[in-house]
C-alpha cells in the first residue's frame, strides 16, 4: 500500500513515527507493506518530529494527490479552503482519504462524501473525533445493533483544562486559560476551543454517524466559557455539580437536539471526573444502555493512532459499505431551543430585602416552574446576597419568560447567570 501524506506537522510526523515504531505490528494485522512514497510540506526547511530519512518531500501538495502510485493521501494539514480543493482532487483521481480535519468534515463533508462515494473511494475520518479514541468506529460497528437515544461528550481537552483548573485550583477563567496557553494546550487566539466551535464541528460529526443523518454543523446551538466565574464552580460544587462544557445531542420524537454549552452533571456520574485535556464520551443506545470511551484527545502519536487505524481498514477490506457517506443521508429536523426541556441552575444577585426570594419562587410557580434546591449566601458590602436556585425540568421558552419577569424588579442586581443541568440518566 502506497501513501501520500500531506503535512508534516504534529500529526503527521506522528504518523511517520508511529508507522516506523510499530512496523511489525501493523505488518501483523494486515499482511501487507505501508509505504510513504510522496511527502507534501509548507516549507521544506523546518524542523520535523520525524526523521526525513528516505522519505520524498515537497512543497507542492498537488504534486501529492496527483501522483499516480499514490493508493491513498493522509490529509493532516487542517484548515478548510486548500484542504478542501486537494481532498476533492484526491478523490476525483480514485484515491481512498484519510483525514483528521474535524472543521472541514463539519463544514464540507455532505459535499466530500457524496463526491467519494461517487468515485467508489473511501473518505475516513476516525481522527477528527476525540483523537486516539475510537468512538466513530465503535459507533458504526460496535453499538450497530443499537438506536442511540442520546450522545453527550467532552470532545475538547483546552475547554476541560480550564474548568478543570477553576474547579480544582479556584483558578478564574482569565488565569486558567492563560495556563492552558502557557502549557502549549490552547492557542494565541483560542476562540475555537472556549466558544466551543471545535467540539460542535465534532459533534456534527458524531451525530451524523449516530442517527444515520447529512452533517448539519450549522443547527448545533453553541455557547462558550467564557462567562463562568469562580462562584458558578463553587456554587455547584456544593449543590454536588461539575461544570463541564459538555457536547451533547439526542435523538426523540425524529427529531434532533444538538448544543455545546457549560453543563452541571452530577459529581457522581463518570463524565464529571473526566479532568485535565482528556476525552470522554457517553452514548446510550437502547439495547447496551450507557457506556463510555475514554482517552486523549489530541497528541502526535495519539491522533496518528487513529489515523492509521482508517488506514489498516482500507488494506483488510473491513469498512463496511454502510459506513457514513456510503449511505443516503438525508437532513434530519431539529429540535427548536425553544422548546427544549432540561432542569436548570439559575444563580441572582438580590438586594437583602425582605420577601425577596419569595417574590422570586412566587414569579417561578406562575410558570409552573419548581424549585428542587434553594441556596442563599452570606449579605456582601453592598447588601446584596447571591441566591441559587435549581429548578425541575422545564422548557427553555418558560424559562425565559419567567426570568425576564424576575430581572424587572428593582431588587435584581444583575443580569441572572444559566446554566443547564443534565443528569446523564
């Protein structure tokens, strides 16, 4: 088998590493010789996290996927405008891609897929989901037998360091993004990662894959970080909560709902004591009831693990004909935000003014809204107390209508802070 790869980066010097690594045992399990012929890099003088040895390196990526000896091209440079052009040039040359590119998956895979599939070729893509994790495979072929109901994820390792750091370190957002920047685990501009776009782009991905859907990036409501501050954490701390930004996407009444946003779980559910940069996700089909896949979600050798992975695949013949884009995807409806339902966190700041919290809980019942738990702190400087309350389920819209009634008294002090709670039953 004759690869091309494109990009010598962190993934795909990982790749290289692993491949020479772990020659024998991938010789095992397929019988059959990978070898890079044609390497395709931004600026041939840099410095790489594999050796060079032997391997043949240019700066023209078209040279790559238009090479004829080339059986199939690794994508692993990202973005999405060149990316696209050389996936769809590959493709149009009857050549299998393997890529670990989630943005473009997201955005252009309907297009890319169906091109594929009209070239009787292969377009993978286990690396852009939770890294090493192999949670598309497992989802395809492991829980085949099962209707998944629901998916819910913590598919970004910067957003999960730094919630992490506030909730075991009272670290305040500012500084622990700026110790997530410092270790290497977010960027300059980490816009994708704490407004949550790149875990959307995962889980169009991963719901795709589960309810048997077209890619529909665009309907994932998102909501990032950034606004949670240090008493959010204690808060739910000491209701029994973690606050993670969890992806999470059901399947019920042929619709979808879709949403990445900061999330209570329980301290005692297994999502909530996945800390640090690591992955996890929950699936519940009907017939297995829950279980998690667990593990790094970035990394050189990490990533290239999975890619390598699609690789063997191809070689043994052992990806299924039904495999996401080999089917005929169609749209699938979602569910308005509106009208979904969830049990929330609602934390006010009220002046000390008697009557108040029963003006609030009063408000909240004409509604039809109840309270499961009530917290009130201690009167600051100002006379002003915070006041945490935790409803039982109700739709969004009723929610809001409620809230804004609440926000109309001259006893509010600030805007009111929610946060959804998902119980992960």
């Amino acid at each position: 088998m004759n690869i091309g790869i494109l990009g010598l980066g962190t993934v795909g010097g990982g790749v290289v590493n692993v491949l020479n690594k772990n020659k024998a045992t991938i010789f095992a399990h397929t019988n059959e010789e990978i070898n890079i012929i044609h390497v395709a890099v931004k600026n041939l003088s840099e410095a790489r996290i594999c050796p060079n040895d032997g391997l043949n390196i240019t700066e023209d990526a078209f040279a790559v996927v238009n090479n004829p000896a080339v059986d199939v091209v690794l994508e692993l440079i990202g973005g999405t405008r060149i990316a696209k052009d050389l996936i769809k040039q590959a493709i149009k040359n009857n050549k299998h891609v393997i890529t670990a590119n989630k943005a473009l998956i997201a955005n252009f895979g309907n297009e890319l897929l169906s091109l594929a599939k009209s070239h009787n070729v292969y377009l993978l893509f286990e690396a852009a989901v939770a890294g090493g994790v192999p949670i598309l495979k497992s989802l395809e072929q492991g829980l085949s037998a099962n209707e998944i109901e629901w998916i819910a994820g913590i598919i970004n390792g910067t957003g999960n360091f730094i919630l992490s750091e506030m909730n075991d370190k009272n670290a305040n957002f500012s500084d622990a993004l700026k110790q997530a920047q410092d270790l290497g685990y977010a960027e300059a501009d980490p816009t994708f990662d704490v407004e949550g776009i790149d875990a959307a782009h995962k889980l169009a991905i991963l719901s795709s894959m589960a309810f048997g859907c077209e890619l529909q990036f665009e309907q994932i409501t998102t909501e990032g970080i950034g606004k949670i501050a240090s008493e959010d954490v204690a808060f739910a701390a000491e209701l029994g909560f973690v606050i993670k930004h969890l992806a999470v996407a059901k399947y019920a009444d042929g619709k979808i709902e879709s949403h990445v946003q900061p999330t209570l779980i329980p301290k005692t559910r297994l999502l909530a004591n996945v800390d640090g940069v690591m992955n996890a996700v929950l699936i519940k089909g009907n017939a297995v009831g829950t279980t998690l896949y667990y593990g790094a979600g970035a990394g050189a050798e990490t990533t290239a693990s999975a890619v390598i992975a699609n690789l063997v695949d191809i070689i043994k013949g052992t990806i299924s004909d039904d495999i996401l884009g080999w089917k005929s995807l169609k749209p699938m409806p979602i569910c308005d935000t509106d009208n979904v339902c969830s049990i929330f966190y609602l934390r006010l700041l009220v002046a000390d003014k008697p009557g108040v919290l029963a003006n609030i809980t009063a408000t909240l019942a004409e509604y039809d809204i109840s309270v499961e738990q009530v917290m009130q702190k201690q009167v600051d400087a100002q006379n002003n107390s915070p006041i945490v309350i935790v409803t039982n389920k109700v739709k969004t819209v009723t929610l809001n209508k409620a809230i804004t009634q609440i926000q109309t008294h001259n006893f509010s002090q600030e805007k009111i802070k929610i946060i959804p709670i998902e119980t992960l039953d």
